[in-house]
C-alpha cells in the first residue's frame, strides 16, 4: 500500500526523512509495544505501521 499523491513540497520532506524520530510521553509508551494478553500490536504501533507503508519511511521512537 502506498498513500498519495503527495504534494511536491511533501515528498520533498518525506525523501529527506526516510527515518523520523519522535518522542512519547511514558505513560503513552505501552501503546507503541505488543499486548502480552492479545499478541496485536498497540494501536499506536499499528497507526505507525500503516504510515511506514504509506509513506516508506521508519518511525523510530527514541
């Protein structure tokens, strides 16, 4: 799957960033990481996910 068509002025910014790095919050950090009881992503995984497809980039939490 990929998303678009981006604007010139997006896919400039999406070139120049193939990895974005990005803060959460510690108490929103269990989102990003798999349920033990479910063995699915956390919803902000998967959100995550579908951007990286889209976009092809990787989204990495630092």
């Amino acid at each position: 799957m990929h998303a678009g068509p981006f604007s010139a002025a997006e896919q400039s910014w999406i070139d120049v960033h193939p990895v974005v790095r990005f803060s959460i919050h510690e108490k929103y950090a269990p989102y990003l990481t798999e349920s033990n009881k479910h063995k699915s992503a956390g919803p902000f995984k998967a959100l995550l996910s579908k951007i990286e497809e889209c976009t092809r980039q990787q989204y990495v939490p630092v």
